[in-house]
C-alpha cells in the first residue's frame, strides 16, 4: 500500500511538474503566442531552473526595452572564449527579426524546456552551446494584435513586421542604420557563431510544404563551406524532415508572382538579410520560411524539428566544420584572394534551369471582374504534383580584382564606424599622404522614386579611372588582408547588391554645388567653340544623340561649363580609393595604427 501512494505522490508530482513547464503557447491550445513580458520570463524560468543557462542582454530598443539573449553551454560558461576553448562550436538562433512571424519563438521556447528541464535530446549540447534571442525586434513584437498579417494563418495575435522607426531589420544587416542592429553586430562580432539559424514565415503562393528553407549555395560563400552544405547538411537534414512526416523544399521565388508553373528561381542572397550578411562573415546560415497558410502548430512543429535535426547534425559535424570555417577564414585574408577576381555582385541565370519535382496544389488563374488582374484561386483540396523548371545557377554579373586597401577619407568616418561594427580592423594615417589610387566616376545614376528603409537608393553604372590623391592624417586604412575581405567588398565595391552607394550612404557626390549663370555661358561657349572646332563637333554630336539635351538651354550650357576649368573635379568621383602597389602598401602600414 506505502509503495502504491508512494508512486501515486511521484505521478501527481511529475504532472503537475510537466503542467508548471508548459509553454504560453502549449496552454493555449498552440493557438497564441506570449508577449514579450511572457516569453522573457519563460527564458528566465528556464535559466533559474538549469546551472547550464543563462541570459544577457544585447541591446537595449529605441523604445527602451531590452534585447535578451539566452546562452546554453554543456558547463554553464556564457562567453565565447571559453566556450571555444572547450573544443565546441556555437550556434545562433535568431527569432521574432519579423515579429509577426513567432513560429522559431514558440518552437525554441519548447526545445530548450526539453533539453535544459526533461533532459531530451541532451546529447545537442556535446559538441554545440546555443545561442537565442528569443525576440530580436521588440518593439515590432510589441504592437501586437490579431490584424498584422492578413496572409497568415495563426496565432491569434502576433507583433508587427519593422521596430518603432518603421524600420525593417532584415534588410539592416550591412548597412546598419537601426539601433537594434548596431548593438546585435557587436554581439555577432564578439560571438562568431559557426552557424545561423534566422526564422520567418512566408508570403506567397500556396503549396504543400509546410516549411522552405534557403543556404547559401550559389557562390556568395566559402567554397568549402558550400560543399559542406551541399554534400553533408542538406542531405542529412532533408532526410531527418521526410522521415518526420514534413515535406520540405528551398525557399523559392516563382518567375511570375503566385504562379508556380511559370517556374521557380533562387540564388545568392543580398548580404542586407540574415543568410546572406552570415555568407560573406564565412559562416554558414539556414533560413527557415514556414508557409503562411499551414495551421499555426504545424508550422510551429515543423520548425522545431528542422532546429532539433539541424543541432543535431551540427554536434556530429562540430569538427569538420569549426575546421572549414577556420580554413575560410584563413583563405579570405590570403594574397590568392586577391589574385583572382572576386564576384561582386551574382545574378541567376534565366538561360539555365533543370527541371525538379514541386509538390503544389491544383489552381486556376481567372481574370479579376473586380479589378481585371490576374486572380489565383488554389484548391487545397487537390494536391498536385507538378514537374518545374527550376533556376538555380548564379554567374557574376560583376567581377573585380580586390585592392591591397582601400582608403576612407577621414571625413567619412561613419564609413570606417559602419565597417567596424562588422568585425573589419582599420587603421588611420598618422600623417597625410599622397597616394596613387584607382576609383570610380559615376555616370547614368538614377535616383529611386520613394524612399527604402528610410534611405533614398541609388543604382549607378562606373567608369574606373586612376589618379594620385591627397589623404588627411587620420585618414582610414582597409587592408584587406582579414577574414571579413568579402565584407569590405559587399560595402565598399559600388556594384555590390546593397553597397553602401547603392544605400546612399554617398548621395551627396551626386549633387552639382556650383553653376554657371546662362548669360555667362551663352558668351563663354562661343568663346570655347571658337577655339575648339572639335569641341563644336562634339556639342553638335551630342545634341543629335540627345533629344532632351537638345531641348534645354540650362542643360547645353551646363555641358560647356563642364568642360571648363571652372568645374568641380570631384563631382560624381567615388571619394574612397583603392591601393594595388605593394610598395604604397608598405607605406601606409609605416605610417598607421589602429582606429581607436
């Protein structure tokens, strides 16, 4: 009889035990998602309740609140030196950057009760420490209601997609404009995680996975590392998610919006958005895409698995990959690096394609009486498999050679401040110098016509030129001699998808200051045709080629004041240059030390 209320007291307590772990989500019926104020008290629950957990704050919102960030290590450490030291790498989990999205959120918040309160899958932490930030974008999470995101389906309320400055933080990762941003740089840069698993949920078209995912695979990342991603994660994790009863499939774009039959396309993601800024820091990331119209559990399902299966193949692939990160880290900052030419920006062919299996539903596509545009109407009820074209072969659409260093004006430091939040070393110039260096002069630039993320973008086109320059002491040396080489490119190279000319960063270099008066020119070009036959054959040239040319006085006697010494010699001239010579090199390193 003792021995039966014994085991009674132990079920009643081991229930009430399972009970007082249950998520917010869990409790509600895997019908809701917590709030903030919820979700970091389930986080520090759990790391009351675990020696093996802690939590730390990042960063603190426009809005004041503060970015908490989890930290679970077989040994309890919680910095990244002695975790290292130990032998393990570190993975990143990143969730709520789209705070509308919370499915990682309540999924991770269920993984770790698992592993840190009922000892499951505890053998994860053998080779990995975890890192998670529950809620990157709080204040997004925060403007919470049932009505932020009309595509989706579930939970019942969720945050909103950008922070309090209606800025977006997924496209914030190079540029870094965002407060948020700055500080989670600082923290990555300290942190280094091997690997980055960064959670959303889709818009788009319907189909039958539950969940798409994106690695980058299509030439923006070490080569090692691709084949590592290639030939030994996505295999492993694929077959963990099939035998789970989850159809995955890669984040794809359709070549025509909401219509899957016009085929699908990736490739190379910009390095403004989680996987493709982890890309050029050599360290492989996952992007997790739920579909918007699954029921919130199973996405929420779905999203755990693709996390337990992928810890789980990182700790068996610790060594190997801490070995190949080592190994690109090494060779970006090599002189071979810069001997060959560098892909700046990668485009995906739409000459290449094979054709692949796409599990969709059957639909039709009618023309709108309301607003006469195309209407896609799916039939959920009839699944349907359809062999597609898939474009998935990036080439480079621009290539250079990348420099010994580039050179940063003094006068732009928030340049050189912009790189040093991405783990880039400068020096500055203790003296000025002149320096023989190649550049750009911009041409054909064209100004977008409504405002991105709060920045007026720019897409140019470039002529190289050479000439010497005089730089400032204090000026801000980049040897490119450093793991984050492919950093400076992506911010540094024009032509980069997401530079920082293409941001704005430079706006002003497009901006003509002094002009000539029409009634000073109208006598002066005369003056100057009358000296220069050829130059009156090149204006006539130029009127027969130019139609609006031809038709505005302001703009013919601007051409002519361009061509006098009266001109601005550093209008449209990209004022950061870049140094070959390994003689100038020497130089340079003589004279710098590092930015403080």
């Amino acid at each position: 009889m003792r021995t039966f209320i014994l085991s009674f007291i132990l079920l009643i307590s081991n229930l009430l035990q399972a009970q007082d772990w249950k998520t917010f989500y869990e409790s509600s019926g895997n019908l809701k998602t917590p709030g903030y104020d919820e979700t970091i008290a389930f986080c520090n629950k759990l790391c009351s309740a675990s020696p093996i957990a802690s939590i730390q704050n990042i960063g603190i919102s426009p809005q004041g609140r503060e970015i908490p960030m989890m930290v679970i290590d077989r040994d309890g450490l919680n910095n990244p030196e002695a975790i290292r030291a130990k032998g393990r790498i570190i993975a990143l989990v990143q969730t709520c950057i789209h705070p509308g999205e919370p499915d990682g959120k309540d999924a991770m918040l269920m993984l770790l009760r698992d592993i840190l309160i009922d000892k499951k899958h505890k053998d994860i932490l053998d080779n990995v420490s975890i890192l998670f930030v529950p809620i990157f974008n709080v204040d997004g999470h925060e403007r919470f209601g049932p009505y932020n995101r009309i595509n989706q389906n579930g939970p019942e309320e969720m945050g909103w997609r950008t922070n309090a400055l209606n800025l977006n933080l997924n496209r914030d990762f190079l540029k870094a404009d965002t407060p948020e941003m700055q500080q989670w740089l600082k923290m990555y840069s300290k942190w280094l995680p091997d690997f980055f698993i960064d959670i959303h949920t889709t818009d788009g078209a319907d189909y039958q996975y539950a969940l798409t995912y994106d690695i980058e695979v299509f030439g923006n990342l070490d080569s090692g590392l691709t084949r590592w991603l290639n030939t030994i994660y996505e295999p492993r994790v694929t077959k963990s998610m099939n035998e789970s009863g989850f159809l995955i499939f890669p984040y794809v774009q359709f070549r025509s919006w909401h219509d899957p039959r016009s085929g699908l396309q990736t490739g190379a993601a910009p390095p403004m958005i989680s996987q493709g800024y982890a890309a050029i820091q050599n360290r492989p990331a996952l992007l997790i895409e739920t579909h918007m119209l699954k029921d919130y559990k199973t996405r929420v399902d779905a999203t755990y698995s693709m996390i337990e299966y992928t810890l789980k193949v990182l700790n068996h692939q610790a060594g190997t990959l801490k070995t190949l990160i080592n190994m690109a880290d090494i060779s970006t900052a090599a002189e071979g690096f810069r001997s060959q030419k560098f892909p700046v920006l990668l485009k995906t062919s739409q000459k290449d394609s094979t054709m692949i299996k796409f599990e969709g539903y059957n639909y039709k596509n009618v023309k709108s009486d309301l607003t006469g545009g195309d209407w896609f109407i799916y039939d959920n009820q009839k699944p349907l498999s359809m062999t597609l074209p898939f474009f998935n072969t990036t080439y480079p659409a621009v290539e250079t050679y990348l420099p010994e260093a580039y050179i940063i004006p003094v006068e732009w430091k928030l340049i050189a401040e912009r790189l040093k939040l991405h783990g880039v070393k400068i020096d500055q110039l203790t003296e000025p110098a002149e320096i023989k260096v190649k550049s750009y002069k911009f041409r054909d630039y064209e100004f977008k016509k409504a405002p991105y993320e709060g920045r007026q973008m720019v897409t140019i086109k470039y002529d190289d030129i050479e000439e010497s320059r005089k730089f400032a002491k204090g000026s801000f040396i980049v040897f490119t001699d450093q793991r984050t080489a492919r950093v400076i490119a992506a911010a540094l190279e024009p032509a980069s998808a997401g530079s920082f000319v293409e941001w704005g960063f430079f706006n002003q270099v497009f901006e003509q200051k002094e002009y000539s008066e029409t009634y000073v020119m109208e006598t002066m070009a005369r003056e100057m045709m009358e000296k220069d036959p050829e130059l009156r054959k090149e204006f006539e040239a130029k009127k027969n080629s130019d139609p609006d040319f031809a038709k505005s006085q302001w703009n013919m006697l601007n051409w002519f004041y361009s061509k006098t010494p009266y001109w601005d010699n550093r209008f449209n001239i990209y004022p950061i240059g870049k140094v070959y010579d390994k003689t100038a090199i020497t130089f340079l390193r003589k004279i710098s030390l590092p930015m403080d």
